[in-house]
C-alpha cells in the first residue's frame, strides 16, 4: 500500500492512498486521521495501517484525485504532494568496517525535512555541500519497521571535515532531508535488499557523471532499529535513513541550481532542486 500526504487548494493537507493512477482521500478528523503520522500511531503495525487505510477507504467513498495531478511543483494554486509523514525524529546510519554495531546520526525532525519538487538547501555558511541517496524506513510505536520512503540527505561537507563536534550543525539543518515520494508499507515491498535504488544529479540540463548512480539498498533495517531502540525512546514515526549513493562534485560538492533525482523500485522517484539557503526556502 502507498501512503501520501496532499494539498488541496481550500481543503488544506490531506492524507491519500495511491491506488493505480489515482489518490483516495482518506482524512478523517473525526476519527483522528488528520495525517499519515496518526495513521501510523493508530495502526501500530503494518498490518494495523493497512487494515485501518482500507476501513477508511471504504467508509469514506470520496472522488479520487488524478496522481498525475499532483506530480509539480508545490503552489498553494494547485494540488502537490507534500512530505509524506512528519517524522518525530530523523536518524542516519553510519557504516562501519571495525564494529559490528551501526552508527548513527540524528539529522533533525520535520521542521528539517521537505517534501516531493520542494527546494532542498545548501548551508550559507558552508563551502561545499554533499548529497546522499538511499532508502529510509518508518518506524511504528513499538519499534518495528512499518514502511519504506525514499531519503535525499544534505550534508555541509566541509563541516565534516572538522570532526565530530560539527557533525549536528553539519547535517541537521532547514531543508536538509527530502522524504518521499509516497511511504510504502512493508508488506509490498518484497524486501528492502532486494531494491533497486537510481540516483542522478542533474546541472544545467545534464546529467552530472558522478552523480549517476544505481545499487542495491544494503543493511537490514529491522536489526538497524532494534540496535537504534536499545534503551532509546523511540516515538512512533521515526525515521532511519541508510545511503546507497552519494555526491560531492569531486570536492566542489553542489550548486545552486542543480537538481537531484531518486527513483527506488516500488516506491517512485523523489526530485528536489537545490537552492543555497540565506533566506527562505
């Protein structure tokens, strides 16, 4: 089951399944559905969300919304997807060759994050900026893996490079995370290893060679969130993000201007143009 978040002109956010080609309206205030984040709360599991998404959809019985409709760029004009849950909190996952337990690294919570065709942003304070692709997963209230998004992470690479005291400011910043384009419960997807991820960035029209990228997602989220969740409170809704791709421009890292691509089998393409930060995004 795929699980978005909408804007429709006078009605606000809306909370969708994409069944086909086309978006059920599934908002329900009256029942405390009034984002995918309470669908996830409500539902608990991924069974629960898919039971409780599908109740709706046939209570409820509303006039679809085209998808294709939706696939631009935000206007409070016209109906756009939006980011498809507000994560509590976001968290990245470091390799590691000499532990066998992950790293992890908190990126920010939804102040931070941006939807589908939203700007993702270059620190103003930052020399040069690194892109990452990959896969992240939503937790539920108990801890287990509920869904699956596609993640395109910021990072101020030349913050990095000063240590880890600068890790926070480097990575948890405004526009730094672009989530989307749907969640994607567990139960469709097969496997998150088996997954193909594609990732590009393209400048000035053009694909950008070393930013052409295309892998399988590594790693296995569950053990990720059961190691995250060791004496940790994890609120339902929390994101754990693991890059397959990454660019950095051959150490120029991005431009204002460029714009990043990620498609993920079964889930859809994530697109997001890159704007230097300074004012508003």
């Amino acid at each position: 089951m795929k699980l978005v978040q909408f804007y429709l002109p006078g009605r606000g956010k809306r909370v969708g399944m994409v069944r086909g080609d086309q978006v059920l309206d599934l908002t329900a205030p009256a029942e405390g559905i009034e984002s995918v984040l309470d669908l996830v709360l409500q539902g608990k599991s991924t069974a629960g969300v898919v039971t409780r998404a599908e109740w709706l959809a046939r209570s409820l019985r509303r006039r679809p919304v085209e998808w294709a409709s939706l696939r631009h760029t935000p206007s409070r004009r016209l109906p756009h997807l939006l980011l498809p849950i507000e994560p509590p909190e976001v968290w990245g996952v470091l390799a590691s060759d000499s532990s066998p337990r992950p790293g992890f690294f908190y990126k920010g919570n939804a102040a931070r994050c941006v939807g589908p065709e939203m700007a993702v942003g270059m620190r103003g304070d930052a020399e040069r900026t690194i892109a990452e692709a990959g896969l992240a997963a939503i937790l539920g209230p108990a801890g287990g893996v509920v869904a699956y998004t596609g993640c395109l992470d910021l990072s101020a690479g030349d913050l990095l490079a000063l240590g880890p005291a600068y890790r926070s400011q480097a990575s948890g910043y405004r526009a730094s995370c672009a989530l989307g384009p749907a969640l994607v419960t567990a139960d469709e997807l097969g496997g998150p290893r088996t997954l193909q991820v594609s990732f590009r960035l393209r400048r000035g029209g053009a694909d950008q060679p070393e930013g052409r990228s295309r892998a399988a997602v590594p790693g296995d989220f569950d053990e990720l969130a059961a190691w995250l969740g060791r004496d940790n409170i994890l609120a339902g809704g929390t994101v754990v993000a693991v890059a397959v791709a990454r660019f950095d421009g051959d150490g120029t890292g991005l431009e204002a201007g460029d714009r990043l691509e990620l498609e993920i089998e079964g889930i859809g393409q994530l697109a997001n143009p890159v704007r230097r930060l300074g004012g508003d995004v």
